[in-house]
C-alpha cells in the first residue's frame, strides 16, 4: 500500500511538473513579444551597443524587416572622414542583439 502512494504521488508530481514547464514555456513567450517595439527603442538599445562597443554616436539610421521581426540601427561616416559603417541588428521579440559589424 505504501508503495501505491509512492508511486502515485510521484507520478501526480511528475505530471505537474510538465504542466508548469508548459505553461511558464507559453507565458515567457508572452512576455517578451515586443521587447523592441518602436524605432525610438531600437535606436537606444542600438546606439548603446554601437557607442560602448565602436564609440560611435551621431547620426544613427534605423529599418525594421518585418519578415524577419528585426531592427537594424546603421551608421554611416560622413564623406570627408577616414570611417566605414557600423550595424547593429536587434530581435524585435526579446531585444537580443544578433548581430553587429565594423566596415
């Protein structure tokens, strides 16, 4: 009998522990849907990236590919400089950078 309970017990354990992974799975996906929602967030996340990383600051460009559901932040050096491009690209759904490049 008390083997009965044992197992029963572990079992109904084992059951919720896959119904809370399941769930807390489909809620965390929830919370961050839009973690970069607009163009304003994505230039800050972006210009951060690129000032900490290139010490780049002005003049910042941003495009969003909506296949894709990324932000891209550009950086171009003016004409009369000795500078190249600088991109950052973001993930819209968790801000997670994917990506940035040094031309």
């Amino acid at each position: 009998m008390k083997n009965k309970i044992l197992y029963i017990s572990i079992l109904i354990f084992l059951l919720l522990l896959n119904i809370f992974q399941f769930v807390w799975e489909h809620m965390a996906y929830r919370l961050f849907t839009d973690a970069v929602p607009d163009e304003q967030t994505a230039l800050k996340i972006g210009g951060a990236v690129l000032a900490a990383v290139y010490y780049i600051e002005p003049d910042l460009k941003v495009d969003y590919d909506p296949k894709r559901k990324i932000w891209a932040v550009y950086y171009t050096a003016p004409e009369d400089s000795l500078g190249g491009s600088a991109t950052v690209v973001i993930r819209k759904r968790d801000g997670k950078i994917l990506y940035t490049h040094l031309l």
